[in-house]
C-alpha cells in the first residue's frame, strides 16, 4: 500500500513546517559551539536531534510539544556537557579523544608504524598508504 491516510501527508507537513523551525531556533539559540566541533560526543547528539526529529514526524504518538521538548533538551544537555568540559577539565578525559602521542600519518616510505596501527584498532592492509607527497 502507498497511502494508508492522505490526511497523514498534510500532518506531517504540519509538523514539519513547526518543529523544523523550532530546531532550527534552539540551534541558534545554543550557540555555534553546539554542533561545531563534532567530536564524538558532538556525533552522538546530533545523531539523537536526527533521530527525535524523525520521530517527531512520523509518529503519532509523539505530541508537537513533548517533541520541542525533547530536542530543547538534547541541546541544553549538550551545552551542560561542554559547559563542565571547559569548567573541570578532568571531564575531558571522559568526553574527548585523546590525541595520538605520535603521528600515525605515513612516515617516509609511505607506511605508518604498525604499533600505531595497533593502538588505534586499525588493521593494515596489503595496499601502502599513498603520501601527500606522491600524489
């Protein structure tokens, strides 16, 4: 079945028009710092606003309002976490990658160390890694 309801499209262009808005605002009202750096931290909550979005959208059982609710409060959670980041930098341990102690970029023959690799979870294959240099 294509349409179950037309009168769905015409609710969830409704809600779309209202809650995309809405979004937008608490965004701006957040500040830049909200979805600027995208740490991992940062990934998961706009992976949540998506998700909450989606959900506002397209299921009746999420009312206009507690949706707002929801996404006004993914935010300011956000900004209370990267308020006690800046605030109590041992936080920042929980909350940020580490920075690598080394580079793990190519070292001279093109190839990265392979306890580098390894500390990093990653695996190395049989292609070498191409420098900025040879291409």
């Amino acid at each position: 079945m294509v349409l179950k309801n037309p009168g769905d499209l015409l609710r969830l262009l409704v809600i779309a028009a209202i809650v995309y808005p809405a979004l937008v605002l608490i965004l701006r009202l957040s500040g830049k710092r909200t979805l600027s750096k995208l740490n991992a931290f940062d990934f998961v909550v706009t992976v949540a606003l998506g998700s909450t979005l989606a959900t506002i959208l397209l299921s009746r059982d999420v009312s206009l309002l507690e949706g707002i609710l929801a996404l006004a409060l993914l935010v300011t959670l956000q900004y209370v976490v990267a308020l006690l980041a800046v605030r109590w930098p041992p936080s920042q341990r929980l909350l940020k990658a580490r920075a690598p102690r080394c580079c793990c970029a190519t070292v001279g023959c093109g190839t990265p160390p392979c306890d580098a690799l390894g500390s990093r979870r990653v695996r190395s294959g049989r292609r070498p890694v191409v420098t900025a240099s040879e291409t």
